[in-house]
C-alpha cells in the first residue's frame, strides 16, 4: 500500500493540480495579478504536457531499443 501512495504523490497531476490550487486561492485573496496567474497556469500546462511527451518517448525508446550481437 505505501508504494501506491508514494507512486501517486510522485505523479506529475497531483503536482499540477496543487500548484493551480495555490494559485488560485493567491488569485481569489488578491495577491496575485489576472497576468501572473495566467503566465502561470500556461506554464503549469506546459510543463505537464511536456513531461508527458518526455516519459513516452523514454518508455518508446526503452522498449524499441534491442541490444546489439
């Protein structure tokens, strides 16, 4: 069971999820401008989208790649 939730604490979701969450509540208590929350949350995408792109292409190159005779 503990590796399950340390998987799910790993996960680059909860992270993203996280970080839209503080930033919204920063946005909701005006300490954050509609601007800088935006920026934000595009790179927050970003980097999601991004992250994914990476652990597919290592999962495809890892299971494509044959060893040499």
């Amino acid at each position: 069971m503990s590796n399950n939730w340390s998987s799910f604490l790993e996960n680059r979701f909860v992270l993203c999820v996280g970080c839209s969450a503080v930033c919204s509540l920063l946005l909701w208590f005006g300490k954050l401008s509609d601007g800088s929350y935006t920026a934000i949350i595009m790179a927050t995408v970003g980097a999601y989208i991004a992250g994914g792109v990476v652990e597919r292409a290592k999962e495809l190159s890892a299971t494509t790649t044959e060893p040499k005779p």
